[in-house]
C-alpha cells in the first residue's frame, strides 16, 4: 500500500504537512542557511513578506541586500517606499547595488504610501517593493498580497521597532532580533511546517569586531591598534 | 498613375462640438447656427433632424419646434484646427496629405495601399479612424484629387481606380458641385449646361474665351489629362489641441472624455513628426462670467520620465495627475499643449502573434510622479565629498541619472544615515557602548561656512542591541562632550 502511494506522492502537485510549500519563483537571500528554512528556498517573487524588528541597525536591510544586488544586476527596479531614514548611497554602492535601479519614494499620507506600494508591486519592470508601512487593514494589506501576486514582484512589508504585524495576510513572517552578537531569524509564519528554532547568521561578523574595552563619553576612547583611515582633507592632529 | 482619396466632414461645424459629447450624451437635440442675421440652423444632429429641423431654417423656428435644442454659435476657427488636426492624423497613413477647405483632406494613398494590406482595408481604416476622432465622414476614391473631391461632395462611394474610368463616372454629376463663381454657373444654366459631361463637352477654345482659361484647365486636372499639384500639408511644428465643452464641466471625471479626444490627437500629431513628447500642459479655462472676473485658467503641467508617444501611456499619466486637480469653478473648454519633444524612433510591428508589444502600460515612475509630484520619487548617487551628509546626491524629476564617477569611501558606511544628527546627550555617561572601529577624523567644507570636524566611530549601544554611526564634534576641543548619532548599520 506504502509502495502504491510513494511514486503518487512524488508528484510534484502534491505537498504534505511537514514539507515545505513550492514557491512558483523565488529569489537566491544569498544566505544558504536562510535559504534552507524557506519555501523554495529563496525569497519569494509574487507574495509578500513581512518582517518585523526588534531593534533598528541589526543587520536588517544587510540581509535582504544580496537579493538586491542580483535584481539589479538583471535590471529589474527597486522601490522603496517611505523609508525610515534616508538611504545612505555610499553603502548601497560599496554593497554592489546599481543605484540607477532605485527609486525612493516619500509620501505625505499613509494612503498614498499603500497607493504607491500596490501600483509599485503590480509592475511589471518593478523587481522587489520594499514599504514601511503601519497598517493593519486587513482588506489593504489583501489587495497588497494580491497585487505582489500579479506583478510577481517580492514586496516586503517592513514593520518598525514596536509595531506589531498582521498575522492574516503575509504568507512568509519573519522577526527579526539580534541574539549573542548574531542576526536570529524567527520564521513566524511560512507555507509549510512551523519551525521551532530561529536562523542564526553571522551578519556582523561582516563588521569591525567589538573591541574588548567599553568606552564612555568621559573617558577618552582606546585607540585603537587599527590606524585611522587615512584620508584626504582630514587634518593631522 | 496616383490615386487619392478625400475625406470630406459635412457636419464639421457641428462636430467640432459634439465630439466633446460622451456618445451618450449625443442622443440631444443640437445644432450649430449661423451668426447672420436672422440666425439660421448650418447644421443639425440626427436627434434634431429627427424633431423636423432643416439645414437652413430660420433658428427661431427651429426652436419652436424643439425648444430643448441646444445651439452653438458657428466656430469657423475652430473647424480650421479641426481640419489640420484630421490632415496630422492623416499623415499617420500616408508621406502626403494636403487641405481642400473648408470640409475635405486630401491624401495619396496609393503609395500606403500595400502596408495597409490593399484598398478595402485601407478605407476601412481610414473611415473607422475618422469616426473615432468623433468626426462623421464620407470617403471617395479617385486618380486624382479633384476628381475625388467632386465624387466624395456626391457621395459616390465605389472607388474609381483608372482615369480612363473617370469621365462615365463623372458625366452626371451636377455642376453644382463644382466651386464655380455665380456669374458663370449662372450663364451656363441659362445656356442649359447643368451637368459635368455637358460642360466637358463644349468646344474647348469657346469655353476658354467665354469664361477664362482657368475652367478649362480645372476640368483637364480633375480628368487626368494635366497633373495636379498641390500643396503638401506640413503638421505644426508644435501641438495645441483645444476643446470647447458643449457644457461646463462641474468636476474632473467630465473632463475624461475630452481629455482623452484630445490625447488621442497628440498622439496622431507625435506619430506624424516621429516624436515623443516629455512634457506637456493642460489649460482648464473656467467659464465665461468668471473669466472677465479675473479667474485664470487652471493650468496642470506634467512631466514624463521617458519620451512617450502612445495613447495609454499619456492618457494613464494624465487621468493620474488630474484626479490631484481642484476645480475653482466650472470647465468650458480644455486646450493641451506640448511642451519639449524629442525624436522617438518607430516600433517594430510583432512577426508572431504575442510579441507585439503594442499593450505599452504606463511606467511606474511615471505614475507614481503623476500622483504624488516630481519631488516624491528620488534617487540616489553617491557624490565624492568627504563630509557624510554630502556625500550624497539626491536627484528628483525625470532627468537621467548623473554618471556615479565618485569614487567611495575606504572605510565602513551606514545603510540608514539620519537626516538631522541626533544629539546623544549623557546616553553615552550612563551605560558604557562597545567601540567597533574608529576614530575616522572628517574635517572638511571650510569653503561653503558648513565646515566640519568630528571623529566618526562605530559602536555598539550599551545594551548591544544595534549597530550604530555616532561622532564626537571636535569642533570645541578634542575632547568635548557632544556626540551625535548619524547613522544606523541596519
């Protein structure tokens, strides 16, 4: 009986419980072990994703910027809209990203944020949409799904710190938190089985190390045994 | 051998006003009346025909038998423009196109028979098209333009392809058709001439002492024994479409359907010059009353980010920019001009059915420009500066981007950059934060007054939660108290 069901249950259309769903097209995050944990091992293209942070300045945009890079690369366009802070090009252009391939967009009103979001996924020439958005409406952030569907567009619905998400919509959840010096990935949510341990990655490793030794604003700083960058127009001491 | 075909309008001046109408709107009663006096009715829509009122008829009486009718004062200007825009949009099936006023296009198509798939299909293009710029229409075929412009006045619809067929064609016809002064249609009806084929007829030398060479030569160009030249017409080298609404428009849904007649009319005028427009603007003119009040138009410029020249493209753009428009008062007319065009080179038609890409969707950015304004959309270069809040360019409005020539900083840079540093006050005194690299010195900008000095550090926060950007200004002492967040490395 076993052995009548294995060749039905290869069938490609056909997923069980404890598997991970097929994503029609997903995109490499550039981290294998993030891939692992994903359904079709990538971020997907024409869903949206929801990430919610725990803290600013983890590492957060550094792990979707392999995904962006490779978009670019294919000249595929980037938009990100209502961004928290201003975008910093210099680290966008030393990450590897073709900054002719973003947009920023600034909207006055949330309503015109979800607008440019909805109109930003369904393009075709549109690659990822990224948003910072606050709400919960069920009904919008349905037609934001549908929308990312359509236009086969990765959107990533950003949350700030505090903000709580919506748990309805998104197919893929993420939370994001730094744990131990490293970026821990919670996937709340996925098309496919719960996964009870977070990703762990080593995102910082990419930064200059901490130093042993704290430092406060009333002690001088150690110097470090790195000499300064030296650069021109900086003024020797 | 040639071969021309004329378009002749007989209820232009009607029509230079009802094609504002929505078809539905159409069904109305209306006319178009001479400024003589008495008024009389030039031309009236199948609903007025249908109330019994006549071409010619005294404007008082048509009014008492339809009092609902609508009635517009004679434009003779405006169906002008109305002519050339048809000529321009002629253009777009043939090289040559020439005016034969006041009601008529002329247009050689026997050079666009074969890329149009031969004559039937030609003309029914040429009709269709017509009828959709909201203009009624009557086609004839013919060698030459006289011929065709005489044969289209008597609505003889099947085409006449060889000149040797032309005089059994044309014999019947009466001379009324003919543009001829009063004096000389006078003496040849008193002489019993009232038909073409009689007048060709008569001994050419008489004809010619009677009545001038000119008759004699006109009736061997419109036979083909003469050539015919005319006049090519030249499309303006600039787009002004104007619009008289047959009623003031109270909001801007009304104006879609005019808009869109309009923004088909550009898009006929930019395919005849092979151009593709970048900017454009769109004048409201508010009603009469108000504008001797000092009311001005309401002007809506727009901007494209790449050189557009398809309807959808334009007309996506446009409905997305005017639902932002606020009506101070009621629209009368609606006139669109371009403003900077430059030259766009032709599509290629699909070879397979599926990779026509005619179905062109309006670009993102210009949506999104049309909505929320030029300053909304920004992009990024990097600029070779070394103080961090310079060092990079933000570029709005459809320009190109500048070449990113600068050459990076060595050392590490945030993702997030505030926009205004963020005074750390004693955070830094109360916990201890981890350093990761630093200090960098930046101490530049004595030029423009926004001159710097601060030492630049990455660091942990106390807690160890996030990875931060924050600098000591040196500028009162090497050791002062003042740290500042600038960037997050998110």
């Amino acid at each position: 009986m076993v052995a009548a069901l294995a060749p039905l249950l290869a069938h490609p259309a056909i997923w069980r419980g404890n598997d991970l769903a097929l994503e029609l097209a997903t995109l490499p995050s550039g981290f294998a072990d993030l891939d692992a944990v994903l359904p079709g091992r990538g971020w997907p293209q024409g869903a949206l994703t929801e990430i919610l942070l725990a803290h600013e300045g983890i590492g957060e945009l550094r792990l979707t910027l392999p995904a962006l890079v490779q978009l670019a690369a294919k000249h595929r366009d980037i938009v990100w809209i209502a961004p928290p802070h201003l975008p910093y090009a210099p680290a966008l252009a030393a990450a590897g990203l073709d900054l002719a391939r973003l947009y920023v967009v600034s909207c006055k009103t949330p309503q015109d944020a979800l607008w440019a979001f909805e109109q930003a996924l369904r393009a075709p020439e549109c690659g990822a949409a990224f948003a910072w958005l606050a709400t919960r409406d069920e009904r919008a952030l349905r037609r934001l799904q549908v929308a990312a569907r359509d236009g086969h567009t990765w959107g990533a619905l950003w949350r700030r710190p505090g903000q709580s998400g919506s748990a309805l919509t998104a197919p893929l959840r993420l939370a994001l938190a730094r744990e131990n010096g490293q970026l821990a990935i919670r996937v709340l949510k996925r098309r496919g089985a719960d996964l009870a341990q977070p990703v762990r990655l080593g995102l910082d490793e990419r930064l200059p190390p901490r130093s042993r030794t704290p430092f406060r604003s009333c002690t001088p700083p150690p110097e470090s045994p790195r000499a300064p960058p030296s650069r021109a127009g900086t003024a020797p001491p | 051998m040639t071969l021309w075909g004329c378009l002749l309008f007989p209820s232009l001046p009607l029509d230079v006003f009802a094609r504002a109408l929505a078809p539905h709107d159409a069904a109305q009663p209306f006319a178009v009346a001479s400024d003589g006096h008495p008024p009389r009715v030039v031309v009236a829509n199948a609903a007025a025909r249908d109330a019994g009122i006549r071409d010619g008829q005294l404007v008082s009486g048509a009014l008492a038998l339809t009092p609902s009718l609508v009635l517009r004062d004679r434009d003779v200007g405006a169906e002008a423009r109305a002519l050339a825009q048809i000529a321009t949009w002629t253009l777009t099936f043939t090289p040559t196109a020439c005016l034969a006023p006041p009601h008529a296009v002329l247009a050689d198509i026997d050079g666009s028979l074969r890329l149009f798939g031969g004559l039937p299909r030609l003309v029914t293009r040429l009709t269709a098209g017509a009828q959709e710029l909201g203009y009624a229409s009557r086609l004839a075929i013919a060698p030459t333009p006289g011929a065709a412009l005489l044969l289209a006045r008597a609505a003889h619809r099947p085409a006449v392809r060889n000149a040797t067929e032309l005089p059994a064609v044309l014999d019947p016809l009466p001379l009324a058709l003919l543009d001829l002064p009063d004096a000389t249609r006078e003496t040849l009806r008193n002489a019993g001439i009232a038909t073409f084929g009689q007048l060709s007829a008569l001994p050419r030398d008489g004809v010619a002492r009677r009545f001038g060479g000119d008759l004699v030569a006109r009736i061997d160009r419109i036979l083909g024994r003469v050539p015919d030249p005319r006049v090519p017409f030249v499309p303006p080298p600039r787009f002004s479409g104007c619009l008289e609404l047959p009623a003031p428009a109270q909001d801007v849904e009304a104006l879609g359907f005019g808009v869109q007649r309009l923004v088909r009319d550009l898009a006929d005028w930019l395919l005849a010059r092979g151009l593709g427009v970048t900017h454009l603007t769109l004048a409201l003119t508010h009603e009469r009353y108000l504008r001797a009040r000092g009311v001005p138009p309401t002007v809506v410029p727009f901007a494209l980010g790449t050189p557009a020249r398809s309807m959808p493209h334009l007309l996506g753009v446009l409905r997305e920019r005017l639902v932002r428009v606020m009506l101070p008062a009621p629209v009368e007319a609606i006139a669109l001009e371009s403003g900077a065009a430059s030259p766009l080179a032709g599509r290629n038609l699909g070879l397979l059915p599926g990779d026509d890409s005619s179905e062109v969707d309006v670009p993102l950015v210009d949506r999104l420009r049309a909505r929320l304004g030029d300053g909304a959309i920004r992009r990024l270069v990097p600029h070779a500066e070394h103080r961090p809040e310079h060092a990079m360019q933000v570029v709005t409005g459809g320009t190109a981007l500048p070449a990113a020539r600068a050459s990076l900083p060595e050392a590490l840079r945030p993702l997030w950059l505030l926009a205004e540093p963020q005074p750390l006050d004693d955070l830094l005194g109360r916990a201890p934060w981890i350093l990761r690299d630093g200090p960098e010195r930046i101490e530049s900008g004595w030029w423009d007054g926004g001159d710097i000095r601060r030492d630049y550090f990455v660091a942990d926060t106390a807690d160890g939660k996030a990875t931060v950007w924050i600098y000591r200004d040196c500028r009162r002492g090497l050791d002062s108290d003042d740290w500042f967040l600038h960037g997050i490395f998110a």
